[in-house]
C-alpha cells in the first residue's frame, strides 16, 4: 500500500511543479490548472496547499534562486584556499547547459522584473547576495596576499555576477560557441586580470 505523503512533502512537490510550469508557460502566462497538470492534481488539491497562486509562485522562483547562493555558500564553507573558492564559485554560477532548469527560471524572472516589482526585488536581492559572496572571497585573498585586486572587492564583484548573468543567458540561448566550460574560462580570464592571480586551480 502506498504511503500517503506528508504535507510538507506535498508543498516541495507543487514547488516543483510551479516551476516546471513557470518554464513552459512563462512567468505572466502560469495559472493554476497549468500547476495542477504539472502535479498530476486537481485544481482544488493545489488550492488546499496554497490557496493564493501568488505565494506558489514566489516560492517556486525562490526555490530556483537557491542553488546560486545558499548552495554555494554551503560549498564555500568546505574550503579554505581563496584561489579556490574563485574559482569554484565562478565555475558554480553558470548553467550546466541549454535546458538548465534553474536559469531557464531566473530568465523567465528577468523577463518580467520590469513589470512585477515582486519579481524586480526577489533578482535584486539574488544579485545583492552573490555580490556579498565574491566580495568575501577577494578581500580575504587580498587581505592574505594571494590577490592583488585591479580595483574595489566590490566593483570586480558586481562585474563577475554580470558576467555570470550574461553568459548564462548565452548559453540558454543556445550560443554555437558559448557552452559552461568557454564561459567559465571566459570569466575566470577576467578574474585573472582582476586579482593578479593566475588561478590555477
């Protein structure tokens, strides 16, 4: 006999589901019954977990966010090495391909920023955080001589975040010569220039 799931496992299911469905349908075009298909649910089931479609959908976006800060952080907190934190923080930022879920999410996020402000501070925020991140990393490695930084931790910061976004974005968009390894190699040659570290890791 199958065990009937938990409601907390219920929650995490529909997460998934919002955001298998915000991919396909768009982040303005998703409605509930689109939830419920990608559920194999009804309407009312989906309903019964969260009665307003607004806070699954913020959830299912937030969920999307996670891996590009919280599990990165988690990562981090292993190592000890600055060269290495770069490197593998810059390597983590990207897309594994073409149809990574994750950044197909934020895209769609992107897209409609400029007319959900929801949307335009969840981003915000994501970008703020990762920001933080790579700060952290270059004024330790600065502060312990390992890199001699081009100009502020922050400004190198908020460039690799940029660089990160726009060569995710060419790789969602399929770019002939862009995959995750060119992109990364691609940043990390800025980071180079950066820090005053070849970053052979």
């Amino acid at each position: 006999m199958a065990q009937r799931k938990s409601r907390s496992d219920r929650r995490i299911d529909l997460i998934e589901a919002a955001r298998r469905a915000i991919i396909r349908y768009g982040v303005d075009g998703v409605q509930l019954s689109h939830v419920a298909e990608e559920a194999g649910l009804t309407s009312g089931a989906v309903l019964y977990h969260y009665p307003d479609l607004s806070e699954l959908l913020v959830e299912a976006q937030h969920a999307g966010m996670e891996r590009f800060y919280e599990q990165r952080l988690r990562e981090l907190a292993t190592l000890t090495d600055p060269v290495e934190k770069l490197v593998v923080t810059i390597r983590s930022g990207l897309p594994t391909g073409p149809l990574d879920p994750d950044v197909r999410l934020l895209n769609e996020l992107g897209g409609a920023a400029g007319r959900n402000r929801m949307y335009g501070v969840l981003l915000t925020s994501l970008y703020d955080r990762q920001v933080s991140m790579y700060q952290a990393i270059l004024d330790t490695g600065s502060a312990l001589g390992v890199f001699r930084l081009s100009a502020a931790s922050v400004t190198i910061a908020r460039n690799l975040v940029a660089l990160e976004d726009a060569y995710g974005y060419r790789i969602t968009a399929r770019h002939p010569l862009i995959g995750p390894a060119e992109a990364a190699e691609l940043i990390l040659s800025y980071a180079r220039a950066a820090t005053g570290n070849d970053l052979n890791h």
